[in-house]
C-alpha cells in the first residue's frame, strides 16, 4: 500500500513539473530569427532584406548593401527604388534595377549593384530608407551607415588612407 502512494505522488510530482522542463511553449527566443550581422533586416515583405549598410569613405555619400531574398517561388520581383523616408534626406541616383528570381537570393555586393547614396550622414549613423519593389511594395529600413575598412573595404570604391599618428605601433616598431 506504502508503495502505491509512494509511486501515485512521485507521478503527480513528474507530472505537474514536465511542463516547465520540456521548454514549451510559445515565442521563446530560440523560435525567433537572429542574425549576428552589423546590417539591417526587414522579412515583412515579399522580398526579404537582409544585412543591408551604406558602406561610406567619406561623409554624406555612400554605397547601399544588402542581400535580397525573393519569398515568391512562383514570380520574380524587381528592386528598382531606394529612398530616403520622412526626415531621412538620402537619395539614390540612377542605379539599374535589380531582379531578383523566384525563391532566389541576390547579393547587391557581389558583383556590387553600385547604388550610390548621398545625403546628411557619416559612419557610425543610421539612415531611414525604403526600398521599392515592382510589385508595388514598399520596404522600410533603418541601416547603420559603416566605413570603408574591414570588412566592408572596397565596396564604396577604394578606402582612403588610413593617417598613421604619432607613437602608433607601426613607428614604435622600427
């Protein structure tokens, strides 16, 4: 009899403590997207934009990056607009539009896309664009506006010089 109780509790104890050990449940941080990037995404469009920057080498104008994802795997899409949103002064001039196939991705880096940007802003700032597809969509994003170095050398033309200063290790070393 001692046993049958023993065992009864111990499987209501089990039983009332599964729950919070099997990590059910809705929206845990694990169910969420998370990409460890210095770019921007937006995925509630059509076309996914992912990592996007505005590479810069010098201040006020810059090379806009991103990688684009059609989610149609039936109709391509066409990029064909960037702007700068309400209080964003960023434009774009004249770039070719961009399509993108179905279900497909597009890198605007490789071979760069050449979208120049102008505008009030410098590395280090974040910019307001929307991007316009031919679908009719419009996507907005806010990216960080990066420098020419490192990773991202080369993709707003060639960087400039970086100055050595005084007592640098690079003079201390000779």
């Amino acid at each position: 009899m001692q046993l049958r109780r023993s065992f009864a509790l111990t499987a209501a104890a089990l039983a009332l403590t599964a729950p919070a050990l099997t990590a059910c449940g809705f929206d845990y941080a694990t169910d969420r997207y998370y990409t460890p990037a210095n770019g921007a995404n937006n995925r509630d469009g059509a076309v996914d934009v992912l990592g996007a920057v505005v590479v810069s080498t010098e201040p006020g104008s810059g090379t806009f990056i991103a990688s684009l994802s059609n989610n149609s795997t039936t109709e391509p899409a066409t990029f064909s607009e960037l702007t700068g949103t309400e209080g964003s002064d960023v434009t774009a001039t004249g770039f070719e539009p961009v399509e993108i196939a179905p279900g497909s991705l597009v890198n605007l880096a490789e071979p760069p896309a050449e979208i120049e940007v102008t505008g009030d802003f410098e590395a280090g700032d974040f910019v307001e664009v929307s991007l316009g597809f031919d679908n009719g969509e419009d996507t907005v994003v806010e990216v960080p506006v990066v420098d020419n170095h490192g990773y991202f050398e080369g993709l707003d033309g060639e960087p400039l010089p970086v100055e050595e200063t005084e007592g640098s290790e690079s003079e201390s070393s000779h």
